[in-house]
C-alpha cells in the first residue's frame, strides 16, 4: 500500500499516515477514512503524524479540490497535522488548498525532516495533555 495509516503510539494519542511512492486519490481517501474511524473512536484531542518523506509524487487530477475535500473532512479531535515532507511542489498545492478551507492553516504544521516531526510532536502531545488536564 503506497499510504499506510495505524496508531502511532500505545495510548492512541497520535495517528501515523505513511506514503511511499506513487499513490492514488482513492489511495487517500481510502486512507483518510481510516484516520477518521480512528479519530472517531477515541474522545480526546488526537495529531495526525504524516510521514511524506518517502514521496515526491503529486497524483493527477485536480489538487486543489482534491485537497480541499479531504482537508474539510479532517474530524474535530484532530487539532494538530503535522507533516514530513522535503516537496516543495506537494507543500506548495497543500497550502494553496489549506487557504481554501476557513480555520484549518492553524491546525497544519509543515517540517523538513522526521526529527524537527518527532519535536513537534513532542510539543503538541505536551500542549494537548496540558488542555486536557493530564
């Protein structure tokens, strides 16, 4: 599967989306309604850890409102997207989506490489156990 998605962690606070390669829009879809069964299942604020480092590919048809359906779906529990990505060209038609769907830009977080994610990370877990008085 060029998109993988499962819990990142033991206590489900993070959900992990993997691509690798060449994928699909049904590929991401497929797999963004995995991540909102997930999302869905647990009722606490939750980050979707997305790994892009192993792609640089970009599917055919139209990105933008691609992008936009997706992201306007992302479930309300999701407060952090953080994603690991060195393509210029995905970050650029990921962005020009994100100015597309109203309150979303806060709640995307672009890194260089898995480090600077695991970081970000980090300071989101410790910043949604702080809210949610844990």
């Amino acid at each position: 599967m060029p998109i993988s998605t499962n819990w990142y962690d033991d206590d489900h606070k993070v959900i992990s989306q993997v691509f690798t390669g060449t994928w699909t829009w049904e590929d991401l879809g497929r797999e963004s309604a995995v991540m909102w069964q997930m999302a869905d299942s647990v009722d606490y604020d939750v980050i979707l850890f997305s790994d892009m480092t192993e792609t640089s590919f970009m599917p055919r048809g139209n990105v933008l409102s691609q992008g936009r359906s997706i992201m306007q779906k992302l479930p309300d529990n999701v407060n952090l997207v953080i994603i690991v990505i060195q393509s210029r060209m995905i970050e650029v038609f990921t962005n020009m989506a994100l100015d597309m769907v109203k309150g979303l830009r806060n709640r995307i977080k672009f890194v260089k490489t898995i480090d600077e994610g695991k970081k970000a990370l980090e300071a989101a877990l410790a910043a949604n156990a702080t809210r949610n008085g844990h």
